[in-house]
C-alpha cells in the first residue's frame, strides 16, 4: 500500500511538472488543425475527446462550490472554444471533399434524421435548428448578460469590501497578513468576473459560426456533391444534410454543455455546498408547498376528460403527497432531537462565560453621523489611513506599539462630534465642521476671517473653520490651516501621547522584550528576571513615557537597567539612571544651535526640597508646606510666561536628586514643561539661564 501510494505520488507530481508542456503542445495542435487536414480516425478521436472534455467541465461547474475555485474557466472556455472551431474546420474540408467525415459524424447523424428520405432530413434540420437557437438565444445570451451584471457589481462593490478590510486592520481584528490575503481575494474575484464578461462573447460568437458553418456545408455541399461526386440532386441533399446535421450536432452538444457550465459558474449566489446539495436542501425544504402542488395535480386530474392524462396527473398528486408527508416527519423528528439535546445541554450546561462582556478596547474613536465619510473611502475618506501612518508615527517617535484603535459611529453623539476614549473611558472629544478649514495662529482669534468660530481640539487654542475659499487667504495671512481629518488625526496623537504610559501594557513590555532578545540575547537574560522584574521594567518605561522620552533604544535602556539594578530595585531612582543615560537624547531634543535656555531654581529652593525628601518616610512624596508649593507655582509660572515671550523653548534645570520630585510639582499647572537635571545635559552644550524659580523662605 505505501509502494502504490508513493507511486500515485509521484505520477501525479511527474504529471502537474508537465502540464505546461502538455497545454502549449495542445494549443499548437489545435492552431495546426485549422490548416492541416486531418484523417477520420484521428478526427473521431478528438471529437470524442471534446464530448468527454465538455461534460467534465459541466460537472466541475456543478460540484464547485464558489466560482473562484474554478478561476480557471474563462481561459479554458477560450482554448475548448477554439478545439471546437478547429474540428468544424476540420470536419468541413473532410465533408466538402469526400462526402465523408468519419464514423462519429455519420452516426450522429443518422441517430437524428432517423430514416434516409427527405422527411427525415427536415425532421433532423428542425431539432438541429431547436438546439441552435435555444443554445443562442436562450442560455448563451443570459450567461452574457449575467456575466456583465456581476462584473459591473463586483468592480461597484471593491470600495466597500475595502474599505471594510481597513477598518477591521485597523481595529486588530486582521493581521497585516490575513488583510493581504482578503485583498488578494477581492482581487481575483474582480479579474474571474471580467474575465468570465469576456469568455461569455466566446461562447456566443461560436453559437454564430456553427450556423454559418451549418449553411455553408448544405449549400456548398449540395452543388459539390452533384458537379463533382456525380450525385443526383435528391441523393446530394440527403447525404451533405445528413453530415452537416451530424457534424453540428458532434460540435454544438459540447458548446451547448459548455454554455450551460458557463450560465452554472456566473450564477452562483453565496452558497456552503455544491448545487446538487444547495439545490435538494433549497426545493425539499418546504413540505407544505409541495403538498399544495399535489392539491393542484389531483384538481387538474379531475377536470381533464383522457383517462389518461388523469391517470398521470394523479399518480403525480399522490407522488406529491407522500414525498410531502415524508419531509415534514422528518422535520418534526429532527426538531424533536434538537429539542432533546437542548435540553441536555441546558442540564449540563456550565456557567455562562460573561468574560467577553468585561472586554474593553485600549483606544477607541467614536465618531458622530456626518463623519462617517471620514472613514469611507469611496466617498474619499482618508481617516483610516492616517490613524495606521499615526501608529507608524508613534513608534518611530517614541519607540511604542500603540494599540490597535477601533473607529466606530456613535449614533448618540452630536452629528459632527467625536470622542476619544482609553479603556471605555472618555479622555477627550471635539468637535468639527464638516467641509470647513481650521484656521489657527498664537495670539489671533481668527477675527479677520469671515467663518465659525471654535477651538483647535488637540490644544484647546482660539482658531476659526473657514470655507475652502478663504483658506489660500489666511495662509497669506500667516494662519495654519487644516483640513478635518488633520485635525482630529493630530488630536489623536496628543492624546496617544499624553496617556502613551497608560496605554504601555505587561503584556507589550513582554513583547518588547522578546524583541531585543532575538538580538540581544545576553542584554534580556542579565536583565530580566534575574535583576529585574517584568512589572518593574514596565514602571521604568512608564516613567519615561510619561515624560515624553523615547524608549525606542531598548537596548541602551536595559543595560543601563542592568548595571544600576544590582544596587537598587527603586524603580524612580532607576528613571533617573536611564535617563542620565540618555543625555543625548535630551541634548539633540532641547538645543538649539547647540545653546539650551533654562530656568533654573534658586539654591535656597533646592536645600529646602533635599531636606523634606530625606525627612520625608514616603518615597516619591515631598513634604513641603502647601503656601511653599504655591509660591513655586506663581514664580514658575511667571518665569515661563518670560522664557516664551521671548520667543524661548525653556526647559528647568535642577540638581538630579530633586528632578523628578519637581517635575511632579510643575506637571500640575505645566504638564509639558521639560525638567532636566545637570546630568542629562552633555558638556559641549551652552546653558542660559533665562530665569530662576524663588520662594521666600
């Protein structure tokens, strides 16, 4: 059995390394045919094989459960179209010139006319005439028309499909891999239906070559058989109708085979079977109709007087009845056992999972009703595409992998208002002005524009929604101007950042981790768990985070984690380690033609912070009296206020010992003032002190 096995394998491997081959020597033959004459055998041969070949493709048609699993068949429509024409040609010269064309045609057409007189060669042209025409006008014209239909549809429907792709990357519920592969598919679906739109004007331009093919034949042959062959006029007739008939019908049953596979493939809806299945699943599924059509048999049986006709009508009505009957016993049996198992489900039913119901998204947009086009991108909406170029942004920027943000519509919301939420939680919202331009420049209300006033939502700053025709205007004006989605793109990575140490999970330190352990392995492996913790590595980075600084340099942080950790698992004071670390980083960010402008603290100021931290029993807390807080607030304040009237990014300068017990001070009324210490500025860099916070003591 394992020999047999191994040998199938191998043929059939030996034969898929092949069929190349085997299909360009096969087209060649058929091109070759057109003008090389053939001998009868061959010819019965090969229109037998276009017999079986078209019958195969009929039952793929039907066994195949969606039309891409055959994409093949607009291409294989084409070459057996092209065979058929070939043999037609063939079968012509052999007809034309011998009055003869092989044992298939012959039989064939004896089989129709039936007896060799002229009755029977008008009863043979008819049912030829029949096939023709049905095969014309009826199902190659539909599969044309259906095959247009769906190619139009398709192509209409690409946006929405990916438009849906997008949303669900966006949200996390598709890997970049599986979203390729969903497009890949929408893809070919678009090419099968307009290949298929094409294939179809094949099969009805071979409908029309059979019938001047089938009048040339008669015509030509009537005249050839009697000034060449001697034939009597009765005795011409007869034989080249005779032959045409049987070569029309050898060539047009596998068109007609084909043209029913073809309206097959293009009319397939959404199925989850074959259609033999579909189909049986489909008519017998309704028991109540099928008995009514037995009322209707057994009413027909009666009202017509043959006994006959009765008798076929009634013994259909009876047929009806009992298949009727059937169907709905085993609809109530089968309802009956799912009942019994409901019930044993119920009994052995275990709690409910109500875990999926606790679930919530790390970020979600909600938007109302009129920014829905937004998100849409056949209306031109290009939202989803800056929420995934603002994850890139972010990673680039600060070295963190932001969650996947779910964009939604929230019918609840005012129609031009969305909403940022961090798990489920509202942490912003604005509002914007569909088709409008906002307008912003420090220091102006935008008065001297013509438009509605509002706030730029990302900085709570004064601006103004201007139409599209003053925005070339305000920008000679000196304003900014941007358009919707800019807008609420920019809001959104404000917030990202203000909250990115929120959104830093365990769960995306390990993978962090396992990052530069692929790399760096011996970096990983002194650090964690050895030295540190997974939790207390994730503090560190949030300490960073929320202070604005990268942690895309892994590496540099961990060994610098490493080192300092054998002698302190104080995860603030480890902050300031790495962050002293780092001093490049804050020096490239905060100079300035490598000048830094700083306010510094008084030194009174400084000795009064060191001694509340040491007499302080609470780590990370200041003991300092609510009146001297408060001076610290006026007097930064108004030092601040100093440094940006004079047009200066400051940042505050103190001793590390009290860096970041200040920085938590300021971030109260300065949430995005830079609080250095000496340490993290490198020596080549100029200092000016544009200021320096004092409190009366």
């Amino acid at each position: 059995m394992a020999t047999e096995a191994k040998t199938q394998a191998g043929f059939g491997a030996a034969l898929s390394r092949s069929t190349d081959f085997i299909i360009v020597i096969a087209i060649v033959a058929v091109v070759l045919m057109i003008v090389v004459p053939i001998p009868t055998f061959i010819l019965d041969i090969l229109l037998s094989i276009n017999i079986a070949l078209a019958l195969l493709v009929l039952l793929i048609t039907m066994y195949t459960q969606e039309p891409l699993h055959f994409s093949t068949f607009p291409t294989l429509l084409l070459i057996t179209t092209v065979f058929r024409l070939a043999l037609n040609i063939s079968a012509t010269r052999l007809i034309l010139s011998k009055a003869e064309a092989g044992s298939v045609i012959a039989t064939f057409g004896n089989f129709v006319v039936g007896s060799q007189d002229l009755s029977g060669v008008v009863v043979g042209v008819v049912i030829f005439t029949i096939i023709i025409v049905v095969q014309f006008v009826v199902i190659t014209s539909g599969a044309q028309r259906v095959a247009e239909v769906a190619a139009r549809f398709t192509l209409d429907a690409m946006p929405g499909k990916q438009m849906a792709i997008d949303a669900d990357l966006n949200a996390g519920l598709l890997t970049d891999e599986q979203a390729r592969a969903r497009r890949r598919g929408i893809e070919k679906e678009a090419d099968f239906y307009g290949a298929m739109d094409g294939a179809s004007k094949f099969v009805r331009g071979d409908a029309i070559a059979a019938i001047v093919i089938v009048i040339i034949n008669i015509t030509a042959g009537f005249f050839i058989g009697i000034m060449f062959h001697g034939f009597d006029m009765r005795t011409s007739a007869i034989t080249y109708t005779i032959l045409t008939i049987g070569e029309g019908l050898v060539t047009q049953i596998p068109a007609l085979l084909l043209s029913i596979g073809t309206g097959i493939i293009v009319t397939r809806a959404a199925s989850e079977a074959n259609l033999g299945q579909d189909f049986a699943g489909e008519m017998l599924g309704q028991p109540r109709a099928i008995g009514i059509v037995g009322v209707v048999l057994f009413l027909m049986a009666i009202v017509f007087p043959a006994v006959i006709v009765k008798f076929i009508f009634g013994l259909l009505a009876v047929f009806c009845w009992i298949l009727a009957y059937t169907l709905n016993l085993a609809s109530r049996q089968d309802a009956e056992q799912k009942a019994s198992r409901k019930e044993k489900d119920e009994i052995k039913r275990e709690p409910e999972n109500v875990m999926p119901l606790i679930q919530v998204d790390t970020m979600e947009l909600e938007i109302g009703f009129a920014l829905i086009p937004l998100v849409d991108p056949a209306q031109g909406g290009d939202l989803l595409d800056r929420v995934t170029m603002l994850r890139k942004q972010i990673a680039l920027e600060f070295g963190l992998v932001v969650p996947p943000i779910r964009i939604r519509d929230n019918m609840q919301l005012p129609s031009n208002t969305y909403s940022i939420k961090i798990k489920g939680v509202e942490v912003s919202s604005g509002k914007v002005e569909i088709g409008y331009y906002l307008a912003m420049k420090p220091g102006s209300d935008g008065a001297e524009l013509e438009g509605i006033s509002g706030k730029d939502p990302a900085f709570n700053l004064p601006a103004k929604w201007i139409k599209e025709e003053e925005k070339k205007k305000a920008e000679m004006r000196g304003f900014t101007v941007v358009d919707v989605p800019s807008v609420i793109s920019t809001h959104l990575a404000e917030i990202i950042k203000a909250h990115s140490d929120e959104l830093l999970t365990r769960q995306d330190v390990h993978r962090l981790i396992d990052a530069v352990r692929k790399s760096n392995p011996a970096v990983v492996d002194e650090l964690t768990p050895a030295a540190l913790s997974l939790g207390e590595v994730q503090k560190v980075l949030q300490n960073l985070l929320r202070e604005k600084v990268s942690i895309r340099d892994l590496v540099s942080i961990f060994e610098i984690l490493a080192d300092y950790a054998k002698t302190t698992k104080e995860t603030d004071l480890l902050t300031e380690f790495v962050r002293q670390g780092l001093a490049r980083q804050f020096t490239g960010r905060y100079t300035k033609n490598g000048i830094m402008h700083a306010i510094t603290i008084d030194s009174a100021l400084e000795n009064k912070m060191v001694d509340a931290i040491r007499s302080s029993d609470r780590p990370g807390i200041v003991g300092l009296e609510p009146k001297i807080i408060q001076m610290i607030y006026n007097s930064l304040i108004t030092e601040y206020r100093k440094a940006a009237s004079a047009d200066y990014e400051a940042v505050v300068l103190c001793s590390p010992m009290i860096r970041s017990y200040f920085r938590k001070i300021a971030e109260k009324i300065l949430p995005n003032l830079a609080v250095l210490s000496y340490n993290e500025i490198l020596p080549k860099v100029e200092v000016r002190a544009v200021g320096t916070v004092k409190v009366d003591i």
